[in-house]
C-alpha cells in the first residue's frame, strides 16, 4: 500500500509540490500527513476491537443456540462509534 502511495507522490512531484499547491510548508504538509496516518492507525484498531467483539458474540449465540438448545438467543451487536 505505501510502495503505491510513494509512486502517487512521485507522480504529481513530492509533499513539497503538493504542500506548495495547498499552500503548506513541507513541514506542515509532514505533520499533516502523520495526522492523517494516525488516524488511520486508530481506526483500524475500533475496527479489529468492534470485530473481536462480534466474534465472541457470534461465539456465546452459536454455543447458546447449537449446543443447548436455545433458539430465542439473539445477538447483542454493539454500534459504537
């Protein structure tokens, strides 16, 4: 993914011609982009912790409903944000 993001920058000439297009000093347009990977980084951690929780709730219906019996058992998702 990062191989195709540098090949993307190289295209249009580097931060500094992008920063320089937006009006951004190559050290601004740098911390923008650590912003920006952080971002990312925490919403793929909500996004593996939001499927860990479905995974054991899928786990304790399927348990509930194919080992005991209990087909009223729903799930209980969670739509955090």
């Amino acid at each position: 993914m990062m191989g195709m993001f540098d090949d993307l920058i190289g295209k249009v000439g580097g931060l500094e011609a992008i920063a320089a297009q937006i009006g951004l000093t190559p050290e601004q347009m740098q911390g923008l982009m650590s912003e920006i990977s952080g971002k990312i980084a925490d919403t793929f951690t909500e996004i593996v912790a939001a499927n860990a929780r479905q995974a054991k709730e899928l786990d304790r219906v399927g348990q509930s409903v194919g080992k005991k019996g209990h087909t009223a058992q729903r799930l209980k998702l969670d739509h955090r944000r």
